[in-house]
C-alpha cells in the first residue's frame, strides 16, 4: 500500500501486512535515519500494538507526525480489509 501522508515533512509511505502483522515500511522524504528507525522497530510488530502505540505523536508544533501518519495508514488498510 502507499500512504500519501498529510501535514509531514515525509511525502508517502509504502507498506506491506501480512497476517495482521506488518511486514515492511518505507518513508519517502522526512528525517532519513529517523524515520529508518521507525520502520525497523515497527517491522514484525502487530497492526493493533503500532497503531497503540504510534497514534497522536505529534511533531513539534504540527497536530501529525510522520508516526501518526504511519498509524493512519495502517488503520485505513486495516480497515480496508475487513
């Protein structure tokens, strides 16, 4: 799936779930090493515990971050494949 993120420095998200459990994510654009980070934590975890776990960060100033935005799209696909 790819996410077109909203209020972020990062413009897109690619993932991939597998089995309600997230098998790969990608930021496109934002703070690289970060963002690397995110998706190496996030990688094997459950939909349900990343959701909980990543929803309402928010960056600085912004009512979003780049883990909200990763939140967001893994509640529409969730939501998507129901």
């Amino acid at each position: 799936m790819k996410y077109q993120t909203k209020g972020t420095c990062s413009t897109s998200i690619d993932l991939e779930v597998e089995e309600g459990k997230i098998k790969f994510v990608e930021f496109f654009g934002g703070c690289n090493g970060n963002l690397k980070g995110i998706a190496s934590l996030v990688t094997g975890m459950g939909i349900d515990e990343a959701i909980s776990k990543l929803k309402g960060i928010r960056c600085g100033f912004k009512a979003t971050s780049c883990p909200d935005q990763l939140a967001q799209a893994l509640e529409k696909l969730k939501n998507e494949s129901c």
